[in-house]
C-alpha cells in the first residue's frame, strides 16, 4: 500500500494536471491493452502453425529417414545422396540413429528433385538428436547445424531410431511479421488516440478550466474592502455531468460570495457615513462644553480647589475627545474617498518643522535629523502629510520613556519596477527609536484603528491616544499612492513611508 501511495504521489508531481493524468491513463490503458492483444495474437497464431507443422510431420511418418537407411548410395560427384524426397517439403530433416549414434543426417533442399544434402552435425546437435524421446510426438529441437526445427523420434525395423524434422522457420517468419504488423498498427492507434484524447479530454474538461479561470481573477482581486465586481459566470455548461455539477456548485458559490461582499459594502457605506454624521454632530457640543469649561476657570470669584480640578478634568477631557472627533472624522472622510490636494510639498521644511515642535512637545527625549542634501518635494496635501510625520513623532514620543533617541531620516531612493510612483524617485521618511519596542502581537494591527499597545511600549510615558495615530498615517499615506511599513524589536522600532516625488 506504501509503495503505491509513493507511486501515485511520484505521478502526481509528474503529471500535475487532471488533463495530463487522465489522457496518461488513457493511453496506459490502450497500451496495455493493445499489449495483451497482441501478445496474444502472437502466441495463439505460433501455437497455431507449430500445430500444423506438428500435423505435416505425422503425415510425413519416417519415409524420408527410412529411405537413408535402405535406398541410399554412396554420395554424387556434389557431395549429395538420393533417398526418397517424393511428397516431402523443401527443408525436411532426417537422420537415422543406431544404439544412439546418428548414422546419416540430411536435408531436402528446395528445387532439387530427388537430391538430398547430406547435414553435418555439431556434437552438440548430435547429442539433442540421441537425447530425443523415442515417442512418435512432436518436439523442438534447435539444430545449430540447421535452425530450430519440430522433430518426432520413431523406431525403425531394425531396431533404429528415425528422425524426422520440419523448420520452424516458416513460423517464426508468420509470427515476427505479424508482431511488426502489430507494433506499427498499434503504434499508430496510440498516437491517433494521444491525439483524439487531448482534444476530447480539452473540450470536455472546457467548463472546468473556465471555472479555474474564474476562480483565478476572484482571487485577484482584492475583497477585503470597497464595492468588488466579480467576474460573470458562465452557462455553458451540462448540469448532468460531474464537470457540469462542480461549475454549477462554483457558480451557486460565487453568487453567495458576491450577495455577501454587495451586504458587506453596504454595511461599511453605512458605516462610514454614520462615524461621519456621528463625529461632524459631535464636534459642536465637545468644543461648547470645553468652552463652558474654560470660562468657569476664568471665573474671578473664590472656587473650591475641588471644582478646579473638575473643571480643568473636563477641559482636557473634552480637549482630547475633540482631537479624536476630528481624527475620525478625517478617516471618514479618507474612507469614503474624498479628494486631497495635490500641490508641491516640501517634504524636507515640514520633517524641520515637526522635529522643532517634537523637541518643545518632549525635551526629554534625543532628537536627531538626517536630511538629504537637497530639498525633497513630494505632491500632496501639505495639511495630511504633516499630520503624518506629527503623528510619527508623538507616536514615537508617547509610547517611549524619556532619553529614549529619537532620530528621523529623509532621503530620496531610486526609481523601482513597481511599488508607489513606479519608475519616478522615491522619497523615504523613517522614524526610529530605541524604545522597548511594540509587542510582536500587535505589530500585525499595528496600522489598524484603536490598536494600542501602551501596557508594553510605554515605561515612563505620560498620557496615551486612542490608538488612531498610526491608522491616520497609514490611510493619508495611501491616498498619496505611498507606502507605510513597520519593523520592530526591543531596543530598535523603525517605520518608514515611502511617497512618490512625481
């Protein structure tokens, strides 16, 4: 069982498609089977002539070994003797055996009348000649002397031994023909079939490979999010045949797939425009009630030190959950897919200006810039692309404990193949710190909204966002055609956008 599991497997990285395997099986099969066709054709017509043969040697009785022993005369000037060659084929063998010794042996050639040839035999031939059993049968003696014949063995009046012999010659003449006929025959049945298969197999496996088509550009096709139009299915197909039910069961498939990605668009739509109205009716009662706050702590009157805690609690609460009104209101309005400026940025003026306001906002950290010798202009919205390197900045400060180094690097890459602004310079922007690092089990959602890691990341750091930093970064980065990455470990966190410069 092993050894045909290895079999079947070694087939299969062989011949890795159904197609090769079943036009393989079917000339396996052919072959086989022409195989036993033919070999049995073979053996039954040699069994056939060597029983004819065997029918002439009993009609032929010991005449013609007889006639050695009692008409002969010493041979002709040719070196030939006469015995009695009436009746008897061209190539008739006869030998005439006392107490085990052959005495005369010859052969009757073709177109010779009454002439006989006289045999000289090996003593290997010799030998089989004694060794035959005196029955009156059949049997096959190969004669180096001569060729392989069909010999019977009888007694003579004297007490001799006659021999009498046909060629097999004839036989295996009929049967090495017939096995040539049949190779070639054969031959051209495979090739004629190979042919036939591949085109059969190809046109009855047509609604499986346009499945398989199918299946190939859905799984292109990027579903994760926004509105996916799938590919149109196809009828043409016979719901009765095993092909025919496996198209059909794709097709019934794909419908539920794309009844489910059409709920799942709807789903976000409403989504998205709800976290839109919701953050846009928000932000008019958040900045009145930091407001009202505010002016209480400017009240001039004597206030409990109790209520001025409270009220600058609600003032920085309410602070806070403006800038995160604001930031889902910005990724509301990303998702949904509103357009950004495209103007030149200078990319290199905006990184100095956020590093200056980095430096204000944590003196306690090591600030380093390494800037490209020459200006790095980008288009996009200046507004988003520094809220981008802003949120970098207090991403790495927030999450980091003071001394941490803090070192920004702006460069400019060569053209690529592919990736953002494909053959135009790159401009890459990394921030890297030496922090303890985000957790390995964040760093796959690291970019996703609400994800926070503060219970590792941060030791000694104040304060904490919502965990939409980052995804503010990632989803401003792609609406420039950029790219975001992130690499991390204890002691080194690196992330990187990379924008187009054209």
């Amino acid at each position: 069982m092993s050894a045909a599991r290895r079999l079947l497997g070694r087939a299969s990285r062989i011949l890795p498609t159904l197609r090769a395997r079943l036009i393989a099986g079917l000339l396996v099969l052919l072959t086989v089977s022409c195989a036993a066709v033919g070999v049995a054709a073979v053996i039954e017509l040699e069994h056939f002539l060597t029983g004819r043969v065997d029918q002439q040697l009993a009609e032929a009785g010991t005449r013609f070994p007889a006639s050695l022993e009692n008409g002969t005369r010493p041979p002709d000037h040719d070196g030939d003797e006469h015995g009695d060659t009436r009746h008897q084929p061209a190539g008739t063998f006869g030998a005439r055996l006392v107490d085990g010794t052959v005495t005369h042996a010859a052969v009757v050639p073709s177109g010779s009348g009454l002439a006989v040839r006289t045999v000289a035999l090996t003593a290997h031939d010799r030998r089989a000649l004694a060794a035959l059993p005196v029955d009156g049968r059949p049997h096959t003696a190969d004669l180096a002397s001569l060729d392989e014949y069909r010999v019977t063995a009888a007694w003579g009046l004297d007490g001799d031994v006659l021999v009498t012999g046909l060629p097999l010659e004839p036989v295996e003449a009929a049967v090495h023909r017939l096995e040539l006929v049949a190779g070639v025959v054969f031959g051209v049945a495979l090739a004629v079939t190979g042919v036939a298969g591949v085109l059969w197999v190809r046109w009855s496996l047509r609604p499986l490979s346009r499945v398989a088509a199918t299946a190939t550009r859905v799984s292109e096709l990027p579903l994760a999010s926004g509105e996916v139009a799938l590919p149109p299915r196809s009828r043409d197909y016979d719901p009765r045949s095993e092909v025919g039910r496996v198209a059909a069961a794709f097709d019934r498939m794909l419908g539920h797939v794309g009844d489910a990605l059409t709920k799942r668009h709807a789903s976000e739509e409403r989504l998205r425009r709800f976290a839109a109205d919701a953050s846009h009716e928000l932000r008019t009662p958040v900045a009145s009630v930091r407001g009202h706050a505010e002016l209480a702590l400017l009240h001039p009157g004597p206030v409990p030190p109790e209520v001025t805690r409270a009220l600058e609690r609600i003032a920085a609460e309410s602070s806070r959950m403006g800038e995160m009104v604001d930031e889902m209101l910005l990724l509301a309005r990303l998702d949904a897919g509103r357009p950004l400026e495209r103007r030149p940025v200078d990319l290199t003026r905006l990184v100095l200006d956020a590093v200056t306001d980095a430096r204000a906002a944590g003196p306690g950290h090591r600030w380093t810039l390494d800037l490209a010798e020459e200006p790095v202009v980008v288009p996009g919205d200046a507004h988003r692309l520094h809220q981008v390197v802003a949120n970098l900045l207090a991403n790495a400060r927030g999450h980091t404990p003071a001394g941490t180094e803090v070192t920004v690097t702006l460069a400019v890459a060569e053209p690529t193949a592919d990736g953002p602004g494909a053959g135009a310079p790159t401009a890459v922007l990394s921030v890297h710190d030496t922090g303890p690092g985000v957790p390995a089990e964040v760093r796959p959602d690291v970019f996703e909204r609400f994800t926070r890691a503060e219970h590792r990341r941060r030791t000694g750091a104040s304060g904490g966002g919502a965990g939409l930093g980052l995804a503010i970064v990632a989803a401003v980065v792609e609406a420039h055609g950029g790219s975001v990455a992130l690499d991390s470990r204890p002691g080194s966190t690196t992330c990187t956008v990379r924008l187009s410069t054209a």
